[in-house]
C-alpha cells in the first residue's frame, strides 16, 4: 500500500488559543509535514470549544473537507491535536466516499510515521510498533501503519477490517511479543549502564526540543559525524560518544537523543524511556534550545514537562541555547536573566562559538559538586 503524500490539515481553535498561537501550531503540523517528506495542500481550520464526540470535528467541517478531497488529489488528512481512534475510523469512512485511498491521521500518527521513516535500529523500531499499537488499539490494522519487519508485521494487514475479534486476538498476542523483546534489549542496555557506573565514567546527556541542535553540538564536541538535518526527528536512537575534559583530563561520556515535541502522549514518552535511559542515568542534562526561534520559550516549557513525565525534573542542568548566530544580543540579555537559574549557555555550533567555555563549565560543574 501507498502511504499517503497529498495532505489537508485540520485544526480545532479553542477560543482561548490566541491567533498567534495557533499559527504557530500549524507552522509546527506543516514542518512535521515536511519531516514526512509530504505536502500540505490546504488548511481547514474550525472555531469550538468542545469537539463533537462522533467523528471530532463538527458536520459542517467533515462536509466541508469531503468537498476538498473530491476537488484536490489529496490522499491524507491529519488533525492537528490528539485524536481516538474510533474517531479517526469514523471520519475515515465518511472521507472514503470522496476518496477510497484516503487516511486520516491524527498528529501522533504523524509522528509515529517520520519515526518509522527514520529508525535505524531494531529497538527504535520495537519500541515505536509498540507506541503505534497503543495510540491506536486494535484499530491499527486498519490505519495505514506499516509495522516493522522486526515485529512481523507482514501479512497482518487488512484483518482490521473484517474481523473484530481476530484483530483484537491478534493485537494482544503481537503487542506482548514486541513487550518481550524490547525487555531483553532493555536488560542489556541496563547492564552496560551497570557496568559504567560500576567503572565510575560520568555521563552527561544532551536534550532539547526537536531541531534545536542537539546531533551538531554532539558532533562538535565529539569529533563524530552523526546526521545533522533541519528537519524535526532526524535523530531517534541515543547515541554515546567519548569526551575528555580540557582541566581535569578525565573521560566522560556524552550521550544525545531523541529531541522532545509538545503533544507527545504518555505511551509515546514511555516506549522511549528506555532510549533515554541514558540521560535519565546522567549526571548532568545539557538543555539545548535553538534560541532563534520565535517559540523558543513554550518549547523550553514543552521540554521541562516532559523532563517532568520522565521523573527527572530534579536533575541538574544547564541551559545551552544554540544557534546565537542568527539572534541579537537583547535576545541574549533576555534569555540570560529569564533562565539565571539554569546557568545559561549561549553558543553558535555553526561558528564554534561558546563551545570551549561549555566543556569547561561542564568540567567544573562535575568536579565542584558534592
Ligand atoms: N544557524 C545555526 N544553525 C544551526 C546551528 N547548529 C545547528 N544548526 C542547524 O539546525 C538544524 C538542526 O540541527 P540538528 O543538530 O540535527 O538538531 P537536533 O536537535 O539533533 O534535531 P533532531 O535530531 O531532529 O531532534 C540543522 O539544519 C543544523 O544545521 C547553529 O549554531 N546555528
Ligand atoms: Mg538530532
């Protein structure tokens, strides 16, 4: 099957969402889009407050986004928000009559599909079958998800359609296989960090909103050359690197990770808790922010929620705000007294800016504290 490449976007404005922020949503749904590697080709957007229970959006924005599909070749629809399954199926069905290849989406769906696009190992896989099966239940089958290889999941499809019962048997007996193997690897995973802690090797772990920088700071300080893309979710498997430290000499480890996106929910955070072991281990989190963004500061709120999902909120970090090339230095002042408390950084990986006094501080920081 096809996956869909041709998208409109619906969106619910709550009327206490401001204009401006509701832009900016979109923007985010567009760049997510992007990510996929599809195109947006129109938006609807509805005013409520309450979305209507049956197939989420009201009968008059359903109607009107069948009008569209017939008039345009679109073959998707993605609703910019959380959405249940059985909501999704309903709309689907009514879509199909405009056109029988049509999918809808909620944004989670998205999202699993650039994961899906860009995991590379065999746990990244596991774990996002295993989010996809959650988000969307017995549905699944019937979604347009593609399962990994490694799940099995060739052959499965189609039984959605036709079989209740078959498909929820089905799903439970494939979601406890995909639980079993992630745990294994889990295990292993547990043990090399064992092994670390046992050898006494500090490891300080990189995080942040998607596309702030992460891989390139990583890089930089590293010397590896790990895909940098200016796409959101270009890195989704934790990757660890060797670091000495320019004072004390001593080896560190430096891990980075999965980047951080508001309306992530909480099987998603979940599945990925293992790949953030590591940070979650660490002894101290680099929060990298790409400061030139003009919703810099609901992201940094957005990273420090789901930091507080993962139980880690008491971790102690630093602030390193990236990409200072591209802002002016009120920006700076700003930042610098807003986030005192989190010893801001501000560097520019593009010009090796900062990056020096970050190692540093970072040395000083693991050898000062208790
Ligand atoms: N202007 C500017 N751009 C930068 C800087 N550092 C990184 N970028 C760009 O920002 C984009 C994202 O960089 P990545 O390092 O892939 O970001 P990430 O946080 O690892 O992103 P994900 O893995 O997708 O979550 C790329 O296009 C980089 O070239 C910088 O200092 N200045
Ligand atoms: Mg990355």
């Amino acid at each position: 099957m096809d996956l869909p490449k041709k998208f409109i976007i619906a969106s619910i404005l709550p009327y206490k969402q401001s204009e401006e922020e509701a832009f900016l949503d979109l923007k985010e749904l567009k760049d997510l889009v992007d990510a996929y590697g599809g195109e947006v080709i129109e938006y609807v957007l509805q005013k409520r407050e309450v979305h209507s229970k049956g197939h989420y959006l009201g009968k008059g924005k359903v109607e009107e986004i069948s009008e569209l599909i017939k008039s345009t070749d679109a073959d998707g629809v993605i609703l910019n928000a959380i959405v249940k399954s059985n909501q999704l199926f309903e709309m689907k069905k009514i879509f199909q009559e405009s056109n029988p290849k049509i999918e809808v989406w909620d944004r989670v769906q998205l999202i699993l599909q650039i994961f899906s696009k860009h995991a590379q190992t065999t746990e990244a896989r596991l774990q996002i079958d295993l989010a996809a099966m959650e988000h969307m239940g017995p549905r699944i089958y019937g979604m347009g998800f593609v399962l990994s290889r490694q799940t099995g999941g060739i052959g499965t499809r189609g039984i959605g359609e036709t079989n209740t019962e078959l498909m929820k048997r089905h799903w439970r007996s494939q979601k406890k296989k995909i639980e079993e193997k992630l745990n294994k690897l889990k295990e292993e995973r547990e043990r090399q960090l064992e092994r670390r802690v046992k050898v006494g090797i500090k490891t300080v772990s990189i995080i942040g909103y998607t596309n702030a920088g992460k891989t390139s700071l990583f890089n930089i300080i590293t010397g590896k050359n790990k895909l940098v893309e200016n796409a959101l979710f270009a890195t989704l498997d934790s990757i660890v690197g060797k670091v000495y430290l320019p004072t004390s000499k001593e080896e560190i480890l430096l891990s980075d990770t999965i980047g951080f996106i508001k309306n992530l929910p909480a099987s998603l955070i979940e599945a990925f808790r293992s790949t953030l072991l590591e940070s979650l281990h660490a002894d101290l989190l680099l929060h990298v922010i790409d400061s030139s963004d003009s919703d810099s500061m609901r992201k940094i709120e957005t990273v420090e929620k789901v930091l507080f999902a993962l139980q880690v909120e008491k971790k102690p970090r630093m602030y390193v705000f990236n990409k200072i090339d591209s802002i002016d230095d009120e920006k700076i002042k700003l930042f610098s007294d807003e986030y005192e408390e989190y010893s801001p950084h501000f560097i520019s990986v593009k010009n090796n800016i900062g990056i020096d006094i970050l190692l540093q501080d970072i040395d000083n920081y693991l050898h000062t504290k208790k």
